[in-house]
C-alpha cells in the first residue's frame, strides 16, 4: 500500500500514434467544445478540471454532443451541488432504451455470442429490436406498469440483454442474479424489491458440466410471493419444465420474436430523468445487501462518457467483456448499444468446456470474434500471465486495439506481460469504479500515454481526489478515494430507504468539504500520480470489509449467514487481502463449538456450503481454526482490524484493546500475522 511511485519522468510502456489520437471520441468532443463554445484546453488535465468546476457546462455539452434523446430537455443540468441530496437534469423526459433504438438500422450484428449451453451466433439490430418487442409485449400482457420491479435469473446471453431493454422501455425497474447463485443470496436481493415478475433460465453449462437450476429457482420463488408471474426460457434444456412454484403462478414461455411491423410500433415510454432504472447491489457487509437505484437520465448521461468517451468506442466496434450478471461490469457492458457498438456475449466458463484449463480459452474467443475490445477482471488477465499464456501465438488479434482491466489492481507484471505477449501497439484501458455508480472513477483514454500500472486519469465530471485521515487532499500517497462533488449515476437512492439514512450513512458519514458538504468516500485506497499529461491514479484495493473476488462482491455477512449455519461452527471472520502485483488471498477463521476439530471432511462441508449457497467465486483459499473471534463491546466483528494486521499494521495502529469484548482474543491474531508476514504471503 506504500509502494512508491515512479517518477515523473518515467517511460511510459505505450504512447498513442497520431493516427490513434486524431481518431478519437474524445478528439471529436474537444473540437466540438472549440468550435461550438469556444473554449480550448491545453491538455487532458484542463478539460478535466473545467468539466468538475463547470457541470452545468460541461454535462450540458455532453448531451448536445452526443444528441441525447432528453425531450423536453432539462431545465438545467443539477438543482444544486449538495450530495446526496441533489436532482440531474429536472424537468427532462428520456428513456435509456430510445438511445439504442437510434442504432435499430444499423448493418451488422448488434450482438454476438458464443455458450457452452446455447452455441453461437448473432442478433442482427432489427432482431434485437423484435426481440425487444416481443417480451415488452409479454411482460405488458402480464400487466407490468411503470415501477413495477422485473428481475431475471439469467446468464450472460442475448436474451438477458433483451428482457433488460424490454422492461427498461415500459418504465419498469430491473434487476437480475446470475443463475449460478445460491437461493439465499438470490432470495437477500430481490425479497427487498417485491418484485412483480421473474424471467428465469432452468439452467446452464459451466466447464463442460450441466447446472440444472430448477431446484435453486423454486426456493427462491417460495421466498418472493409478490412475483405474479414468469417468464420461462428453457436454456439447458430447451424442452425443460418449469419448476412447481413457476408452473402455481403465471408461467410463460419466452416468446417468438416478432413481426417487424410489431417492431417498428416499440417506442419507449418518456419517464422523468430520475425515473429508476435498475437496482444493483452492494456486498452486503454490515447486513442485507444494499439495493441500488440508478436513473434513466443519470446512467445514459454518464454511461455516454464512460463506455463512449473514455473507452473510445465506435458505431460497429466489437466489444467482449468476460463478464458474470451478477457483477455490475454487466450493465456497464450493455451500456456499449448506446454507441452503436456490438455486444461480445460469453456464457461459460473462462477456462473453456476441456478437461483441463484453458487459460487462453478467451483469447481465442476475441480472436474468432474479431474483436476490437477485449476486457476481462484483473484476476483473470493475471491467471493468463501465470499459466504462460501467449496469446498472439494463439488467436488471429489483428482487430484488437484496447485491452480491459477492472475488478482489482492489475499488476505491473501482467501490464508488461499484455504488451509483451499480445501486442505492443495495445491501448491498456485500466478502470476503477463500483457498483454504487456503475460506472468509473479512474478510467483510460487513448489519447494518453500508458504508464506502468497506473490507470490513466479521473474519469471528466468526477471530482476524484484521495484524502488522508485528516480528510485533507494528498497526492503521489495512498488516501481514501473521495468524490467532491455529485454525478449523474450516483444513486437515487436505496430501494426501501425511506429517510436516506442507510444511502447517507454507507457513503457520507465520514468525510466533509470545507463548507461542511458531504463528500462520498468510495472505500478504496487510492494513490494519484502527477503526469505530465494528466494525473493516474493507482488502487491498492478496498479500504473496507466488502469482499471483491473474481469481480463479485459480496459482503461478509452474508457469507456468516452461510458458514455459521453449520453446527460445528460457533462463529467466524474473513478477510480477503489485496494486493498489488499478488493474488488476492481469503482467509475464512472458524471458532468451532465445544471440542470440534477443523478436520478435512469439515472443512470440505463449509466450502460446499459456500459454493452452493452463495458463490463459487467466495469459497475461501484457506480455512484456519480460532479459540475466540474478536468482537467490540458492542458486538461487531473486527473485520478491518485484522485485516489491516495482516497487511503488517501493528496492533496500536489498528485496534484499541479496551474496545474489545475479549481483549485477549486479538493476541491470536498478533501472532498468526506475524508469522503469514515472515512467510511471504
């Protein structure tokens, strides 16, 4: 975490060729700026801090830029500047899902796909758009209104794609798990959202093996009795019956796509900017997970600048994220149809459908596909690296310009290894930002030079700054990562929050302006790096308890929930460490009941546990028995502390002793840190 930083006069490992830079979104959007409002910037660093100091200006010139489909347009951009309590763009009336619609006759695929269940191939525009029409109609036959939550249980594929833009265009609120979680994560999330209708797979084929799903989506349709119907897709089997609490309500079958005249009749229904979108979700941490609610004009806004701008994208560009539903990288990549780009979909798993891992499997996928952009978690790219992947030995990656990195630092060693192994004219687009925005806070732009990683610049609108305890700026040292200043996708606010105290409290409570404004502290340790071009930025990973494995978050207590229902165990902690250029490792400590012994078959029983019901993505590295699980006086457990110790903070630093219910229950812990820092970890 105290790594230093290179200097300033530090080579960068690429820099953009004029020919990059001339084609450029951004290029595009500083001309315009120029032309159409007469202000110019001498580089990046300018444009950026005008777009913090002036939003008005600057999201004013977003929309006009990008000819947003606001219509009345917004009487301004924001009603003022205090989080949380600020409105985007009032008085607007928009649908996220028109802004795809502008692209409905354009050429080519808008989304190919490649699924160990489903085969692969390719939805042209005008199929999406039937496909679009076709389930909006089902889900207004099922008497879905504006408001009403529709959630999917769904795998990354086409059709996931259209019951989102399908509920979106009605006014209703999404949400969506990923099929490959348990009932009791599933049933957490959307048990807080009532929601009306259910769109759900029977299964789906990961590394070769079927996962009949049936089961898992009775239990939690049995947990949600305000879901009047659902929508069934046979996707393991296309022949598949629903499961009994499907078949008790109303149960439809995924439509045929419809007539183009149907088609052309979709339009979607004008909401107010702030009308709600989807819902995500926190990890979880400190109790049930946290539903997130974005707004139509907020996410189209600055889902423009992050997925367009900054990621360069354009109309017919091909884009694969390797991502799971559950993970807001999800939205983030849907979010690429509002550019007119071509969605990449991967259903499988990573590795390939093989006996053995194949750590090049999706190397090969962006090579038949001919994609220009290829983005994966940090883990995944540092897998490749470790198992002597060579990926131009393996694929045709004559189209790839930009390679993706998110979800975790990614070490300087994969940075080097992507240009070595790949290509060396490669744009690295590395991206930090969370569910809570969904979208970016550190971003890449290709106009600007790479430097060995680092990420590139602050995403423009975003008043990014790291502060130290005393809540002042600091820069080239580790702070926490804060936000000055509101934006477009920060949330509405929480579902179910009905004073904002729970909104305020997870992000607001702990540091003040100047002024005595709120300002959001995002939970992550950032280090911004003066270039001579703009200032990067480098995470060393979360400064919280939340747990980020595989680009999956899930919070601790729901993780308890699982382990502690077994009988052995009395009680347990886990820490997942971070760190920059390592693995991350999750350790997972268990006060057992009475003379229990931490044995094999034990052991074996928790990770089945946690892999069947919650995640397979959260199974720890390693299980380590305790005498006592250290609490505060008030009961909670001493995540951050331990974890911090075995980051090698001493025990002043960390924890008062007469704060603890059991002092001598952190001595365990003293010791055992001291012995995993001797061995290297």
């Amino acid at each position: 975490m105290t790594e230093p930083a290179q200097p300033a006069t530090a080579q960068p490992l690429w820099t953009p060729s004029p020919q990059r830079r001339a084609a450029a979104v951004i290029t595009a959007f500083e001309a315009w700026l120029q032309r159409e409002r007469g202000l110019a910037f001498d580089g990046y660093e300018p444009l950026w801090q005008w777009s913090v100091d002036e939003p008005e200006a600057f999201w004013g010139a977003v929309l006009e830029f990008f000819e947003l489909p606001f219509d009345p347009p917004p009487q301004r951009m924001c009603s003022g500047s205090r989080m949380p309590d600020v409105q985007w763009f009032p008085g607007a009336r928009v649908n996220l899902v028109q802004q795809v619609l502008r692209h409905a006759a354009r050429p080519g695929p808008a989304i190919v796909y490649e699924s160990e269940a489903g085969g692969s191939g390719e939805w042209s525009w005008p199929e999406l758009l039937r496909q679009v029409a076709a389930v909006a109609q089902v889900l207004r036959d099922c008497g879905v209104q504006p408001g009403d939550r529709v959630v999917g249980y769904l795998p990354n594929i086409p059709q996931t794609v259209a019951a989102f833009l399908a509920a979106a265009s009605l006014g209703a609120v999404w949400s969506l798990c990923a099929p490959d979680m348990g009932p009791l994560s599933v049933g957490d999330r959307f048990r807080q959202i009532t929601p009306k209708l259910l769109i759900a797979v029977d299964g789906y084929r990961f590394g070769g093996k079927p996962f009949d799903r049936r089961a898992a989506l009775d239990e939690i349709l049995a947990g949600l009795p305000s879901v009047q119907a659902v929508l069934w897709l046979g996707h393991l089997d296309a022949q598949a019956e629903a499961p009994p609490q499907a078949q008790a309500r109303r149960c439809v079958a995924w439509p045929a796509s419809s007539a183009d005249a149907a088609a052309a009749n979709l339009q979607p229904l004008p909401l107010p900017a702030d009308h709600p979108l989807w819902i995500l979700y926190s990890s979880g941490t400190t109790g049930l997970p946290k539903p997130i609610v974005h707004g139509h004009g907020g996410i189209l806004a600055n889902g423009m600048v992050n997925m367009v701008l900054h990621n360069d994208l354009h109309p017919g560009d091909r884009v694969l994220w390797a991502v799971n539903t559950s993970w807001m990288v999800w939205n983030a990549h849907v979010l690429s149809l509002l550019g007119g780009a071509t969605l990449v979909l991967y259903d499988g798993s990573v590795t390939g459908a093989g006996a053995q891992p194949d750590w090049g499997h999706l190397w090969k996928l962006a090579g038949r596909t001919r994609v220009q952009y290829f983005g994966a978690g940090a883990a995944i790219h540092q897998a490749a690296l470790k198992a002597g992947i060579v990926p131009r030995e393996l694929a045709d990656l004559s189209a790839l310009q930009t390679v993706g990195a998110t979800g975790s630092p990614l070490a300087p060693e994969a940075c080097r290894w992507l240009y070595e192994a790949v290509k060396p004219e490669l744009w690295l687009n590395v991206v930090s930002g969370g569910t809570d925005l969904a979208g970016g806070f550190l971003v890449g732009l290709p106009t600007l030079p790479v430097y060995l990683g680092e990420m590139q610049c602050r995403t423009l609108g975003a008043a990014v700054q790291a502060w130290n305890d005393e809540g002042r700026p600091v820069v080239d040292e580790v702070g926490e990562l804060v936000c000055t200043r509101p934006l477009p996708s920060m949330p509405l606010y929480f579902w179910g929050d009905a004073d904002g105290s729970r909104y305020r409290d997870s992000y607001f409570d702990t540091f003040s302006d100047a002024d005595g404004n709120p300002v959001w502290r995002h939970g992550d340790w950032l280090r911004l790096v003066p270039r001579p071009q703009a200032v990067g930025g480098v995470i060393y990973g979360r400064s919280d308890a939340t747990i980020n494995r595989q680009g999956v978050r899930m919070g601790t207590a729901e993780l308890y929930r699982v382990v502690e229902q077994i009988d052995e165990v009395l009680d347990s902690l886990v820490v997942d460490l971070e760190y920059l250029g390592r693995p991350s490792w999750m350790a997972l400590f268990v006060q057992l009941r009475g003379d229990q012994v931490l044995d094999e078959a034990l052991a074996a029983r928790i990770k089945q546990a946690l892999r069947q019901d919650l995640s397979a993505r959260h199974v720890p590295d390693e299980i380590v028995p305790v005498a006592a699980i250290p609490r505060t006086i008030t009961g909670k457990k001493l995540e951050l502390p331990i974890k911090k110790l075995l980051l090698g903070q001493p025990l002043d630093k960390v924890v008062k002793r007469d704060a603890l219910a059991q002092p001598e229950s952190i001595d365990w812990f003293v010791d055992f840190a001291r012995g995993y820092l001797q061995r290297g970890r």
